[in-house]
C-alpha cells in the first residue's frame, strides 16, 4: 500500500510523485514497482 504523504521514486526513468491519499495497490512505472524515497 502506498503510505500517505509518501514520495516514490522510479529507478528506471526517474519519475517522482508524491502521495495524496493512501490506497491498495502498489505504484508502478516503467514496468517496476516504485521505491518509497528516502532522505539520507
């Protein structure tokens, strides 16, 4: 599920969005599951 306020990035092509509203499901761009970004 897709955290609410979360940023998922895709490590194919480097699409970022951002989470409005939680849901089911998981994000998917270029054929991959999105990675939740994380700040180091």
């Amino acid at each position: 599920m897709a955290k609410e306020g979360g940023i998922y990035v895709c490590d194919v092509c480097g699409q970022v969005i951002e989470v409005k509203k939680s849901g089911v499901g998981t994000l998917v761009c270029c054929n991959q599951p999105m990675r939740l970004y994380e700040e180091d």
